[in-house]
C-alpha cells in the first residue's frame, strides 16, 4: 500500500500507483511547461503559484477517472493540466478580490506585483489552457466552456450574495456547486473521457466530482474555523475575519433566526464587528469553534461526501474505485 497524491490516499494495486504517480509526474513538468514564456518576467509570474505547490486534487481525479478507460490515453494528461492551470488561473483572481495576502504558504501574486499584473496572470494562465484545449478538440473545448460559465456564474452570485427571500445556505450550495463543483467535476469528465470510458461511465463520474468538489469546499470552510493550522497556507479564521460567509457563519444565522436565543444573537453581533482587532477576532474564532452551527456544517459535508459516495455505486469494482471512494473518507476526515 502507497500514498499518492493529496490527503495521503493509499494506493493498493501497484499498476495503479504506477500510472498514478507518472501521470501527476507529467502534469507537473505540462504545467511548468505551459506556464513559459518568451518574457521572464510573465514565466516568473505564471509559475509562482505553479512552484508554490499544492495538492493537485483536480489532476489526481482526472488519473483516477482514466483508469475506467485507456489510462494512457494521449489526451489524458493534457486535460489534467488543462483542469489545473484552470483552477490555478481564478486562484490569482480570487486572490485580488479578497485582497489576500498569502496563497499557499507564499506572498499571493497580487501582494508581490500588484493587482493587475496579479489579474492579468490569471488571464495569460487561462489563455495557455485554451491552446491545450483547442488541440483536445471540439468537445473538449465545449465541456471546458459550460464549466467556465458555471465557475463565473458562481463567483458573480456569491459576489451579489443571495436574492429576497432566498435562502442563503442554498444559495450558498449553489455558489460553490458553479466556483468549485464544476471545475472537480469537469475532472472526473475529462479523465474518463479522454481514456474512452462508456457514455455512462462518464456521467457517473461528472455527477460524483461534483458531489465531491461541494464536499471538498465544505471541508475547508471547516478547517478554516476549527483547525490550528490551514493546510492551504491560510492562516485559521481569515475567512472569518474578511466577512466572508463560510457555512458554519451561515448556519449560525440561520440557528439565531430560528431559536432567537441571546447567545447566538450575541456571537452574530460579535462577527458583525471590526474583526480586524485581533482580540475579537480569537474570541469569534473561539465561540465559533463551540457553537453547533461547526457541526452542522461538518454534517453538511458529510452529506454531500456520501452523495458523492453512492454516485459511484453504478461503477464496477476495482482499485481505481476504490481509491474514488477513499477520497470520500479523506475529505471526510479533514472536516473532523
């Protein structure tokens, strides 16, 4: 048994670690590849978050997806780099609207050039997936392109926040089904389809990335309450502290609304305050950790982990499944 890939996923069968392994191996030297230019100072900008790290979740579903068909298939690891600088593109976007500043461990792009070099990053990372995907052909470029929409409608709506009358847990559902479902989803596609895989096949694992990619944001709203130290390089609470309405907030307000109790009133009103001062900003992030609305939210990502578990039921047995279904498990496991 091996572990491949982000959230330490153990790998049984050794053909599968194998292919695993040698595809993330060549979506990494694609993506440093993709990333160059003819101007060094565009390269050293576009590599920065390549460089950076990170898990390459995205890439990993597309490897996994591909087993179900021909894992070594020409447009397998095209797509996964496509799928990636994809996602590495609206990070240095996300970036600038969040005036973050840290990404990964590592100054964002925005805190180190500026906003528009940090925005225009972003579109030259969009660009070089377009070319990828204009040789993946026609249908490629169409799936990519209905998930692109869904990505920016999702961003656009959690930006307007949710209409009258509307509620906001749904909304919220649904922002990050478009901002992050869509993208993991698009994963799981493109894998099994560039390896040939069933029509159905294909459908199945589209329904399951985007369970999964819901699950996935979930769990890091989460972390960013409960945990001492963010995986991603974030410091814990800073969602918190930009006002920005992660799950377990939402849930809070809905509890306040529901029960009207004094003491959710008053934690609602504390996060409504200046949590810049660092002291208020402990105390929220303590009361927070306390209250019930954390665990509803870790019940929320439990629930869509296992929507995302039962799509696969379809799908016949085999280690690659296997390791679908760990995922599972493993983003379970970081929300608690």
């Amino acid at each position: 048994m091996t572990v491949v890939g982000p959230f330490g996923l153990s790998v049984r069968d050794q053909a599968l670690e194998a292919d695993v392994q040698a595809g993330l191996a060549a979506v990494e030297e694609g993506l440093l590849e993709a990333t160059k230019s003819e101007v060094p100072f565009i390269t050293e900008a576009a590599q920065h978050l390549v460089r950076a790290g990170g898990k390459r979740f995205r890439p990993l579903l597309v490897m996994l997806a591909a087993q179900f068909g021909d894992p070594y298939a020409p447009g397998v690891v095209p797509s996964a780099v496509v799928v990636e600088l994809t996602h590495l593109a609206t990070l240095y976007h996300d970036d600038v609207m969040d005036e973050a500043a840290v990404r990964r461990g590592v100054d964002s792009a925005n805190t180190r050039w500026g906003n528009s070099v940090a925005v225009l990053t972003g579109d030259f990372l969009f660009a070089r997936a377009s070319q990828i995907l204009a040789d993946l052909g026609p249908e490629a470029v169409r799936v990519q392109a209905l998930a692109f929409e869904r990505l920016v409608t999702g961003q656009i709506l959690e930006t307007a926040g949710p209409s009258d009358g509307r509620d906001p847990v749904e909304h919220y559902l649904d922002v990050l089904g478009g901002k992050t479902g869509s993208l993991v989803a698009v994963s799981c596609r493109f894998g099994a389809m560039m390896s040939g895989a069933d029509e159905t096949v294909v459908d199945v694992l589209t329904q399951y990335g985007e369970r999964l990619g819901v699950a996935f944001q979930l769990a890091d709203d989460v972390l960013d309450i409960a945990s001492d130290s963010h995986e991603s390089g974030k410091t814990p609470g800073t969602d918190l502290r930009e006002g920005i309405p992660t799950l377990p907030v939402l849930r809070l307000r809905e509890r306040a609304a529901r029960l009207g109790l004094p003491e959710d009133a008053a934690l609602c009103r504390l996060l409504d305050s200046d949590l810049s001062d660092d002291a208020r900003h402990a105390e929220a992030l303590a009361a927070l950790r306390a209250h019930p609305a954390l665990e509803q939210a870790r019940r929320d990502t439990v629930r869509y982990a296992e929507e995302a578990r039962a799509a696969l039921v379809p799908l016949r047995e085999c280690d690659a499944k296997a390791a679908l279904l760990e995922l599972c498990d493993a983003v379970v496991h970081r929300a608690g």
